[in-house]
C-alpha cells in the first residue's frame, strides 16, 4: 500500500535525516521523494510503501505529526488514494 508523506517547515539541518529515519524505525520503505528550499522554507514529498510498516496507517499519522511537532515541521502522511484525490481538479 502506498502513502504520502508531506514536510513543511522552515529549513534546518537533519530534516530528511530525522523523517527517513522515523520512517525506516517504523519498517517503512521510500519509494521516491522530492524537495526543495524556497526563501528559507523546507519542502518535501515522499511517495512510500507501508505494506510492511509496523503500524496502521492510521498510528503512523499520528506519530508522523508528533515527530513533526518536535522537530519544528508540519508532517502529514496520507494514503496515497486520499492524496491524489485532495490535489486532483
């Protein structure tokens, strides 16, 4: 199953490092990513398959965004279904 991780925040050191991290603890594999900086602002998007994960889509939300709240970032991880359809006109 495949799932969307979003990262938003003001760019610092160790971003990708903390959330690949999170993600590889939580048995969680990265199928592609992008990001970018503009004006200072962090930007990523990861594809990633959670067949494997170790928890629920559900608790890997949840955990997703706590990790986010420590680290100063807005994360969010969506099905990927649900992700398409929010950015589909």
């Amino acid at each position: 199953m495949r799932a969307v991780v979003t990262v938003a925040g003001t760019d610092r050191k160790g971003v990708i490092a903390e959330v690949s991290a999170f993600l590889a603890a939580k048995n969680v594999n990265i199928l592609d990513v992008s990001q970018t900086i503009l004006g200072g602002r962090f930007a990523m998007v990861m594809i990633v398959d959670i067949s494997e994960a170790s928890e629920t889509l559900a608790l890997l939300a949840e955990h997703a965004s706590a990790l986010g709240k420590e680290i100063g970032m807005d994360i969010r991880l969506q099905h990927a279904d649900l992700f398409d359809a929010m950015h589909t006109v």
